[in-house]
C-alpha cells in the first residue's frame, strides 16, 4: 500500500489537486502572436545579439532581459524597447525563449 492509498483510507471525502509539472507551469510573462526577432550585428568590433519586437508591458520585457542574462551569464542591457545581449548567442536564445512559450524570428545570418 503506497502513500496515495492511505491518505485515500484517512481521508476518504478529499479529491486530490492536479499538481503542474514543470514542462505545464506557465510563465509570468505576457506571451504574443508576432514573432521576437532575434539578430546579430557587430558594434564597435564586437558582436552583440538583439532581441526586438515584444508589444508587451516594458516591465516583463526588462524581466526577459535579466532572465536570459542570468541564465547565459553575460552582459547586456535593455534600450530603447530591445534587449541586447554580448555576444552571438541567437541559438540559445531562440531555445530559451521557445521553452517559455514564445515564437522567435532569426534575422542576419
């Protein structure tokens, strides 16, 4: 007899909650219809990656930007409705941001 059969004896009457799995928890963060385009460009000599085109509130764009940052463990900042990122990092980004939920566009390259 497992765990789930004598809570079930001691508590008849209780309907157990769906508990979410990792892969079905939803994000905090308002996901759209249109594409993130995701491009490379160099600045300055350097390569950068741009992330632009969200049409949601600036605030969880700016949590987006800190997320992939933390997670990558780069530099980066968020100007002017784009997050940019140091570095060419577009596949893994492009992964990061698919596992959230959203769509994403390559442009350049």
């Amino acid at each position: 007899m497992d765990l789930q059969d004598q809570l079930k004896n001691l508590f008849p009457e209780h309907k157990p909650e769906k508990t979410e799995t990792p892969s079905e928890k939803k994000s905090d963060i308002w996901l759209q219809d249109d594409p993130i385009i995701c491009k490379y460009e160099k600045r300055k000599g350097k390569p950068i990656t741009i992330l632009e085109g969200y049409n949601g509130a600036e605030s969880d764009f700016k949590k987006l930007a800190k997320e992939l940052k933390t997670k990558l463990s780069v530099g980066g900042s968020f100007k002017n409705g784009q997050i940019i990122i140091q570095g060419d990092y577009r596949d893994k980004i492009m992964v990061l941001l698919k596992e959230k939920g959203f769509s994403v566009k390559r442009v350049g390259g």
